[in-house]
C-alpha cells in the first residue's frame, strides 16, 4: 500500500524538528514512497516479474550561508537521527556560499492546482500479461519479426511531499503505466536488426492497444533489414520526431541556470539574441493535464508556468532554479528540476513537403552518442537512416553526422506534424545544410 | 561484517527460513541485503558546491525457474516485508510444478581488497582542502582556465548474500574516486578536458599529491590541445588507438555481444559463433574479475560467485561468453563470476569486470608511421552499442590528423562508429604496451550502472570517422 500523505508529513516534520534543534538555520526535506510493479514477457512467455517498495528521505540543511544534504532509504528513527547529526557535522564544516538559501517564500507553491496526474486504477499481473501477449501476438504476426528481444508492462504509483522551515508543506500522489517491446527483425540471409516502441500514460486507460504497440514497433525494426552503407558527402537532414525531440536536449543542457552562471554553454551569450530562425517557438509548460512529465512545482517548491524558451527564433528564458537565479541576478522559474513539457510549435510544412524539398536527402530513424556537446557546441554521433534518391529509398546504417548545433539551429524547417508523445516533442525536422554524412 | 538482523523483528534464523521454505523449490535464488553509504564532495566554481551523503539500505528477494525471475525488493528489513516479497515469488513462480534446486556455488577466500571504509580515510575537512588545493593548481596553469569541478567520491558497500541451507557469503566493497574536469576559453571557442583516478585500493594510493597533479596535468592537456584543434575529417580510414582507456572499445564493440543473456536469448551478433574464428590471430580479450585493487574487480560477484581470469577471444577465436547463474544454467556452462547488479533494487545479470585486451608486437610508432591518412586518437570519450546488430560508437575527446605517417595537426568532434563482427577484423596492428585505464569506467546496462576497468595496446583499425570535414 502506498503510504499516505500523514505518514510522510509526519516523517518530514520529524525531521525538520530534528535538523533545526542541532542548530540548522534552515532545512528542506522530501519523502517520497514509490510501489512500483513491473512484468516482463518474452517470446511469449513470461521472463521476470518485480516488485519494489521503497521510501526514501532527501534533507538539505542550511547553517546560515553553509548547506549540505543526505539522502537515504528509510530504516527507522534511530537512523533518521544519525543521518541527520552526520548532515549537520557536514554542513558545519563547510565554506560559506552567499546564494545558499531556501527559495523565495513568494514564490513557493501554495494551492496546488489539481493536474490529474494520479489514477487510482491498478492492474494486476496477469492482466498485465494478457496485455503482453497481445502485444507479441501482434509483433509476431509480422513475418519478418523473428523473436522479441523483451516486453514489458510498469505500474508504478508515488506519493511525495515537499516541506521546508519556511513553512511550505506540498505534494502529490502520481502514477504512471508504461509499455513496451523491443523487437529483432530478420529476413532470410540478412543480419538481425532490433528496434522497439512504447508509451507511457498517467491514466491506465489511456495506454496504447497492445496490437497498435507490437505492430508499430514490428514496423520500425522491418525498415532496418538490409541495410546498405552510405558514403561520405554533405546533404540534407530530415530528422524523424523521436530524433528530433534531441534537438530540445540539447537546447536544455545548453540554456540550463548552471551552465549560464558557470560559463560553460556555447549559448552563454545569446539570452535575448535571435539562436533560431524567426519562425521558431519553443514552449515549456509544466501545467499540462494528465502529462505524466507535469508537476505543479519543482523540486524546491516553487511554483511552475509555462514560459517561452524562444520566440520568435529569439532566445527569451533559460531554465531556473534557486541557487543559479540569485548568482544571475534573476528570480527562479520554477524549473530546478529541469524542463517538463516542452515543444516546438508545429511548422507550416507537410510531412511530404519536407521530402519534395530535395532530389536526394537522408532520413535518420536513430542515432547513436550523445547528441551534440553543449559546452563546445559541436556535434557528432553515430546514425541509421533511410536513403532516398530521387524515386529511390533503402534502410542505410553505420555512418555519422557530423557538424555544430547552431547549423541545426539555424537551417531547421518544421513540418506541421506535432504531437504530445514525450516530455520534449519536436514536428519532424529538415535540416537543410551544415551536417557532414560520414560514411565509407 | 553488518549485522542486518539486529534492529529488526526478524531474526537471522528466521529469514533463514524463509528462504528455504522459498527457495528449496525453486531451481535458484537468493536473499540480497545491503547497506551502502556514499560520500561525495565537489568543487565548482571554486567553492565546495555540495557535500551529498548517501546511504542506500534494503533487500531484494529472487526466485529463479527454468528461465523465469521473480523478484521483489524494498528497503524495510522486517518480517512482514520478506514474508510479502515470498508471496509475490511463489505468485509469480505457481506454475512450476517440477524444480532442479542447485545452491552449490564457488567460493573463494582470496580478498582483491582490504576490508577498509575509504570515507573515514580523511576527515571531511582535509578533503575539501585537498580540493580547494586542486583548484588554485589547474587555474594557475593558465588563465585560460575559466571553469574547474573538482570531486571526491568514497564508497563502502556490504553485502551479504542468503541461500538455501543457511549458506551465507558477505563482501565489504571499498570504492574511492577522484576526478576532475575543466573547461578552456579563447575568443570564442569553449574546450573541455576530465580526467580521474579510483578503485579498490587504500583512498591515499588515489588522492596523493603525485596521483592528483597527474589527473589535473592531462585533464589540462586534453582542453589545451583543443583550443587550437581543427575540424575532424570525415568517412573511412585508418585510426590508431592509444593504449589504456581506449579499451571502451573492446568493451562496447565486443564487451556487451559477449555477455551470457545475449547468448541464451540468441540476441547477440556472436550467439552462433562460439568456437569460430571471429578475427586476426593476434587477438585475444580477457575479461578478469580478480584483479588485485582494481574499479572492476570484486571478491565475489553479486550472487556469491567468485570472480576469475575468463578468455573470452583466443588468438582470434570466440571460446567463451560471460555468464551469471541464469545464463550459465541455460547456456549448460559454469557460472563465470560476472552476475552484478548495481544495487539491491535490481536482480543480477551478466556484466564485465575488467575487460582487456592482451599484448601484440607492434609499437605505436610503427603504426602511426604506416597510415596515409588518418586520425591518431589520444582522448576517448564514453561509447555505446546495439547489441543485435553489433553497431557501436564512441565520442573522440582528442585526437590528431595523420599525414603521411606524421601527426599534424589536432582535430575535435570526432565519433568513430562501426560494428563489432567487422571492426574484429579490421585490427590491423597491436602494440606491445597493454595498459589498464585509471579506474573511472561506468558501465550502464538495462538502467543499472556498475564500476568496471578497461584495457588495451595501442591498436590499429579501420573505421568510421564521423567529422565535420568533407
């Protein structure tokens, strides 16, 4: 059973009581309980099952300007009180850091608006492997898919609350069902070729069909089978949606509060200045119902809105917390626990539009590495990908891209074809110049 | 050794109980418990950013049958806790009529490492010193230097281990790590540099003045070389690979395909070719579990198995995958050493400890000096592979133009990609100078990360550059 809300209350004002009687100025403390139940099905037949329970504590302590914090898997108060006392033995020895404090009392969260983001239903096991082999059944229905490299189905329900000296107390309950198959495609002769899809819904209800999962994942790893290899030029990119997503992972890492501060993101100079081109916006909003990438405040306690990263291909926010806010003269976003949803408006072009822009273009379905370095804003990575000259199109794999993340930036078309799938979500995208196709 | 049955209603008896009223029909399993505690101390910005303490307590229960696990884990030790995850076992396990119950395991006495507790090695405050001291020597090397982060990361895990028949094994698990990384500004171009230094081993044969100027001195010279790199080429050519922590190469290109579940699940590029000359002769790979000190070695695995020497890829010939219980029982082989999991909240599975590759005849000299064109790579970075197609690749962190058998100039933003079954058999060259990383590998695999070591001479190959020059 999941613990109840009491519970953690109780255990948190423990330990708030605790770290300010051995002298903390100030303490922040989370607890949170996750239940989580998972089965795994392979080749039709069950492989694993696994069950976790664990509640867990973070506390930070300020002592003034000196902060330190601890985390631990909850054993009993004996224990509580060790790791508290070893927390503020810490925090005592530390040097003084003028931006160390709690956040802004104004703008912590208050009323939480109610996102929809817990659904009491639970689904047992055995359903859950119903659903499975619904899944396999689809899947290996296709001729071409000749076994199952693993599928499995998550429940998984938390309740966390968030409190600090400052009198804020906040939490939620949250769920999160998720599917999944991986798939290894062989035709005969050809090598073997995996791929894999899923979904990941707040409301059990709301999942994807088991038949729509296996055949859209038989679908992807099929295109793969016999791929040819592709030689070294320089030629436009389209970049499919699950690829394309990357583009705001990047963009994260490079526009996030540390990497601002500490100087170390190729974008530091750019807040206010055009990074896009004009047509470009990019939103994040953590409001969104039923997102299970929503939260109504971050991991501090501050209340999120949803902002505009770009507007109009300009630069307007970067990503928040506390600590970096104050050592950027700023006010927190609400955004110390990163982005939450976020996306690109959808451009104007159809999806076929994209492919007519060009006689011969590569479209890549994965990519290997990271995906660009946001402090030297290079980017390199190993890729697969579909061909297409002129009428022409075949599976292509093992060859890189090559170039630096302001060329994606600056030459990106967005087609009109935007959909809510995963925290950042990206209309597939055309690159028309400035990536290097290495091949043989 | 923790005593984990002393502030709990259960007894050590009783667990023991459990287990076997559990497990005796069942074909294995075991009762996983452990405490960890974690110290990590880090300089940014040149202020201690944080300290962070973690401690990560709890149990997890497995039943195994034919191929089928289940398994359960919480952090509660108690009674109610081990009584509920026996249930959700033999839930999931009902249909198992007839068992093969097996708890025979290897055993060793032999200790890779002391028994010592490396976060007590030094009081807090001498360490926060000793970073404040690694930061005024990087930034006075150049003022250049405009970012240093700076960590002390110290580790103690016990573990003990509970089969059937009241059979016991236990391990203390030191792990220290020190790293560094910077960052290099001029004009506009931003360069990185990291380097770090860890294992078993006492914390001061890691964090002495000698060993720490040494991490500093080539995270330094990595940033440094890349202020004035040019672009790296890109297609197909001859890349030599210097010695050491290159070794990511054998570890994703061939490491993972050599794993056990690969091989029962016919996943692996290799399931089908054990006893098959899979590249030149020259080649053989090791993976080694029972390395004195090392990130990767443990005294025994984390299902109680002892770790050993296993030849994976003999003078060009596959002979030997790596296993765990479930893989070697499936696969009708010996258990290798190699089950792990990264914590209690996760059932074992095959993993490498120390992955090498053994001596050649060339010198590093030769092979630059028998390239046309080229890329002599002096940094790698981390890397990755798909197992089913054997397609892998890796982040170049530095790395040199060869021209005519001469380095010229440096080059960045390089990946090298390939696939494991072809780049076997594109090792050209192999020196005569295997060394073994510093001790900061990390392996991930299914959401779980363990500490492992690396190895390799420097090597010849042909692969895949992925550049941004035509």
């Amino acid at each position: 059973m999941l613990k109840e809300k009491k519970e953690l209350e109780n255990l948190a004002a423990y330990c708030i009581g605790k770290s300010i009687k051995l002298s903390a100025t100030n303490c922040e403390v989370k607890v949170g309980n996750i239940i989580s139940e998972t089965v795994n099905l392979r080749n039709k037949k069950i492989e694993n099952s696994d069950r976790s329970d664990i509640l867990s504590i973070n506390i930070t302590t300020y002592i003034n300007k000196k902060k330190s914090s601890i985390f631990f898997t909850y054993i009993d108060d004996e224990n509580t009180n060790v790791m508290i006392e070893k927390c503020i033995e810490s925090t005592k020895l530390l040097p003084d850091d003028k931006f160390n404090s709690l956040p802004n009392k104004k703008l912590l969260a208050k009323d939480v608006e109610d996102l929809l983001l817990f659904d009491d239903t639970t689904i047992s096991n055995e359903k859950k492997l119903e659903y499975l082999k619904e899944v396999e059944d689809a899947a290996l229905g296709n001729r071409f898919i000749s076994q199952t490299n693993g599928s499995s189905f998550n429940q998984s329900k938390s309740n966390f609350i968030i409190a600090n000296s400052d009198g804020l107390l906040s939490g939620y309950k949250k769920s999160e069902f998720s599917s999944f198959t991986d798939l290894v495609a062989k035709k005969n002769g050809s090598g073997m070729e995996c791929d894999y899809y899923y979904d990941s819904k707040v409301y059990l209800k709301d999942i994807i069909k088991p038949k729509d999962l296996g055949n859209s994942a038989a679908k992807l790893a099929v295109r793969k089978l016999n791929p040819k290899k592709t030689k070294t030029e320089s030629i436009p990119i389209i970049f499919e949606k699950r690829i394309s997503k990357n583009i705001l992972g990047i963009l994260s890492s490079a526009i996030s509060g540390s990497s601002f501060a500490r100087g170390t993101s190729f974008l530091k100079n750019k807040l206010n200045n055009q990074i896009f081109p004009n047509n470009i916006n990019i939103i994040d909003d953590p409001l969104i119902k039923k997102s299970i990438y929503s939260m109504p405040f971050d991991k501090e306690g501050v209340k999120s809105e949803k902002i505009y990263l770009v507007k109009n291909g300009v630069l307007k926010n970067i990503i928040l917390d506390s600590y970096y806010s104050r050592m950027l003269n700023k006010e927190s976003n609400g955004r110390a626990s990163g982005l939450s949803n976020t996306f690109f408006e959808p451009g104007k072009h159809s999806y076929e539009d994209l492919f007519n822009s060009a006689k011969k273009l590569i479209l890549i379905t994965d990519t290997m590495g990271a995906f660009g370095n946001a402090t030297t804003g290079e980017f390199s990575c190993g890729a697969t990908g579909i061909y297409f000259d002129n009428d022409d199109f075949y599976p292509i794999n093992n060859f890189t891209l090559g170039g630096k993340i302001e060329d994606i930036f600056n030459s990106i078309i967005l087609a009109n074809d935007l959909e809510f799938k995963y925290s950042k979500n990206c209309p597939s995208a055309l690159i028309t110049e400035g990536l290097v196709v290495g091949g043989c | 050794m923790d005593n984990f049955f002393k502030k709990t209603d259960l007894t050590r008896v009783e667990a023991e109980k459990i287990v076997d009223d559990t497990l005796l029909n069942k074909d294995d399993g075991e009762l996983y418990l452990q405490n960890s505690i974690n110290e990590n101390i880090t300089l940014d910005d040149g202020k201690i950013k944080n300290t962070n303490f973690t401690k990560i307590y709890g149990m997890g229960f497995r039943g195994v049958c034919e191929d089928v696990t289940a398994y359960c884990h919480t952090n509660s030790i108690n009674k109610k806790s081990l009584i509920d995850a026996s249930k959700s076992i033999n839930s999931t396990l009902r249909s198992f009529k007839s068992y093969k119950h097996n708890n025979s395991i290897r055993r060793t006495n032999e200790k890779l490492y002391s028994d010592h507790n490396p976060i007590e090695a030094k009081s807090l405050k001498e360490k926060i010193k000793i970073l404040n001291t690694v930061d005024q020597y990087i930034r006075s090397k150049s003022n250049l230097v405009k970012q240093v982060t700076a960590s002390i990361s110290t580790e103690k895990k016990s573990i003990e281990i509970i089969k059937t028949g009241g059979l016991t094994l236990s391990d203390n698990q030191p792990l220290t790590s020190f790293r560094i990384s910077l960052l290099m500004k001029k004009g506009s171009k931003n360069t990185q540099g990291s380097y770090a230094t860890g294992g078993r081993m006492a914390f001061d044969s890691y964090v002495n003045e000698n060993n720490w100027k040494q991490v500093c001195d080539e995270a330094f010279r990595q940033a440094e070389m890349n202020l004035d790199a040019k672009k790296a080429p890109a297609g197909e050519m001859d890349v030599v690979l210097n010695n050491g922590w290159s070794g990511v190469l054998l570890h994703e290109a061939l490491g993972h395909t050599l794993e056990g579940d690969f091989l029962y699940k016919k996943t692996s590029v290799f399931h089908d070719q054990i006893g098959n000359k899979i590249g030149n002769e020259n080649i053989t790979v090791v993976d080694e579990g029972n390395i004195s000190g090392r990130r990767g070695s443990l005294n025994m695995d984390d299902e109680g198995e002892k770790t050993q020497r296993n030849v994976l890829i003999e003078n060009g010939k596959l002979v030997k995958f790596m296993h765990d219980r479930l893989s070697a029982k499936l696969t009708k082989n010996t258990p290798t050493g190699n089950g792990r999991r990264e914590n209690y909240m996760f059932a074992p599975m095959p993993r490498m400890t120390n992955t090498f590759m053994m001596n050649g005849k060339n010198t590093r000299e030769e092979m630059i000096k028998s390239v046309k064109k080229g890329i002599y790579v002096d940094a790698l970075g981390g890397g990755s592979v798909d197992i089913v197609s054997g397609q892998f690749n890796f982040a170049v962190n530095n790395a040199w133009l060869i021209e005519n058998g001469k380095l010229t100039v440096p080059v960045e933003g390089a990946t090298l990609i390939g696939s494991g079954p072809e780049v076997i058999k594109k090792i050209e060259m192999i020196g005569n100078d295997l060394k073994l990383d510093n001790g900061f590998g990390t392996c991930g695999k299914s959401g779980q990360l363990v500490p492992v070591g690396l190895g390799i001479p420097s090597c010849k190959v042909l692969m895949t550059v992925g550049g941004s020059k035509t």
